[in-house]
C-alpha cells in the first residue's frame, strides 16, 4: 500500500508541468517579503552625489547617464568628509536619489571625521 501511494505521488509530480520549493535561508525573511531590520547602510555624499557601501566596499557614482558601481575610491571624494549615514531596505538607495537629494542638498552638511 505505502509503495502504491508512493508511486501515484511521483506521477503526479513528474505530470505537473513545474515544481518548485523555494526555501528561505536561516533566519532570512521569505522572497515576497520586505526585509524590515536588515537594511543596509550606506554614506551618501550630497555636494558629490556619490553613494559609498562600507559594508561591502564598493563606490555608485552617476555616470554617462547611468549608476556605476566602482571599487576604488573617487577621487572626488578623497577630500571630502561631508556625508550622510542612510539605511535603505533595497540595497541600492541610489534608485531613490532625487528624495536623498531633496533631503540632503549640496552643502547643507556639517564635516565628519571618517
């Protein structure tokens, strides 16, 4: 009987068309849900416009029209101590630069020490 059953249950796997069993990883939320308390940090430098990922190491800058991610540090930037902590749950805060702009304008900040 269990064989039975067994069997029936793989032909009605193998007849569907697609199976798929999406599991989350440990302590991850699941694929369609918004990761609440894991955003990432990022510096934002609003008189440059550049956004820096100190966790990962890595620069965004604006260029010929489009986001480019970097690994060596701008040399714009390599004077500069302004910059604004921004968490942002999407990892690429850079999408939402017009409202990081409005919010932090060019010289409005006061100088860090990184």
């Amino acid at each position: 009987m269990k064989k039975m059953l067994l069997f029936l249950i793989c032909i009605l796997l193998l007849s569907c068309e697609s199976f798929v069993l999406v599991f989350p990883k440990k302590n991850e939320p699941p694929p369609h849900a918004k990761a609440h308390g894991r955003s990432k940090a990022f510096y934002f430098y609003p008189d440059e416009e550049i956004y820096y990922n100190p966790t990962e190491n890595y620069w965004v800058i604006y260029q010929n029209d489009n986001w480019v991610i970097v690994k060596k540090q701008p040399k714009a930037i390599a004077s500069i101590k302004t910059y604004v902590e921004i968490n942002d749950d999407s990892g690429e805060p850079w999408l939402k630069h017009s409202s990081y702009k409005k919010n932090y304008p060019k010289g409005r900040l006061k100088k860090k020490k990184k």
